[in-house]
C-alpha cells in the first residue's frame, strides 16, 4: 500500500501542473466520457442527496475531533461493506494508475489514465456514490466537511490523495457551462506527515485502515 502511496503521490504532482490548461483537458476528456457512459451523469444528482449543505468552515486551528473522525471512518467502512468484493475493483484501478504514473505513463495533458479510471467503473462507482451519499446523511456530514476531514486524516498520515471534483466537472458538462479553474486537481494529504500534532496522534490508530481505504480516497468517496 505504501507503494501506491508513492505512485498516487507523483500522479498529485502532475496533476497540479497546468492550471486552467489542466482543467480544460480533464473537463473536456471527461465530457467524452460521460457521452459514452451516461451512468456517470447521474453523479451530480445523487450528489444533491446529501442533505446537509451547510457551508463548513475549517477551525482556525485544523484540528480534527474525535468526532469527526469517527464519522468519517464510518462513511468510509459503510461504502466498503457495500461494495464487498468490488471493492477489489476500485483497488486494482487504483495500483494501475499509480503504477502508471510513477513510470511517467501520464501527463497532464494526457488525463485519459485518471479519466479512464471513471470510466472503467461507471456503474460499480455510481452505487458507491449512492452508498456514500447514504452514509454522509446518516452522519449529518456535508460534503464540505466530509472532503475536510478526509484531507486532514490523510494529511496526518503523510498520504496523499487526488482532489478532484468529478461530480463538479460532469455538472458543468451536462450543463453545458465552462469549467473554471478551481475545479481542476488539486492536492489533498501530502506527501509526509502534516498538520497539527493532536490530527497525527488521533489518527495514528487508525492509519491502516486509511491506508487500506486509500483506493476509496482516489475516488473521492
């Protein structure tokens, strides 16, 4: 798992590279996608299915509470539980991106390895949206706080994750809207233990089963 940590990581690094360029050529790979595979257009609406859409504002402090983690853990194991064995889906898919990109296989400019990930999995992903959205109003989670706490665990855990805003971009291709910059990749985690030392020390206990979630992660779910 440590090595896809690394592969993931290099792929993060590419991804940030290119600003609007990037999001214009992962909006455009993606409206490809959903052309062939309408299941990924139903993303954005089960999205709207999560009931609490509070704005979150992070703690000055970026502490994360015991609280929250729990919940987070156990958006995380609902969606797993679902899946069972497909997870093994979302796991191969993730081990073969990082292991593409850590050969350089990708570039920004060549999304069709991350974008292909999506489409590979169209209809197993779209029950795991629908799983996660489940689980998120069971925990009166927003997205914006669930995405949050997910960034700070991994982050405690020197893991990083692709940040990437699927359901946004698929939104605007369905819409017919331009994309914008801010919904282009971008880091969440990093690439070596971060953030308050009170994140490092709740999470530590439970960094294996963060590790074993990381394909969940890659997916944003």
């Amino acid at each position: 798992m440590k090595k896809l940590a690394v592969g993931c990581g290099i792929l993060l690094v590419v991804l940030l590279v290119g600003g609007a360029i990037a999001t214009y050529v992962v909006y455009n790979k993606v409206k490809s996608t959903v052309t062939e595979f309408a299941a990924l257009g139903e993303i954005p609406a089960i999205e709207r299915g999560v009931r609490n859409s509070a704005a979150f504002t992070p703690p000055a402090s970026g502490e994360l509470t015991e609280a929250q983690l729990k919940r987070y853990l156990g958006v995380q194991g609902h969606v797993r539980t679902l899946l069972g064995s497909r997870f093994d889906e979302f796991e191969a898919k993730y081990a073969e991106v990082s292991k593409r990109m850590d050969k350089g296989q990708g570039t920004v400019f060549d999304t069709t390895t991350v974008v292909g990930a999506y489409r590979d999995l169209a209809r197993t992903y779209v029950e795991a949206k629908k799983a996660q959205v489940e689980a998120l109003n069971t925990a009166n989670f927003s997205l914006g706080e669930y995405r949050w706490v997910r960034q700070q665990a991994y982050a405690a855990i020197g893991m990083p994750v692709v940040d990437l805003d699927v359901s946004e971009i698929i939104d605007d291709v369905t819409s017919g809207r331009t994309p914008q910059q801010t919904q282009g990749p971008h880091l969440g985690g990093s690439m070596g233990p971060t953030g308050p030392e009170a994140n490092k020390t709740l999470v530590a206990p439970h960094k294996k089963t963060l590790e074993d979630n990381a394909a969940l992660s890659f997916f944003g779910l």
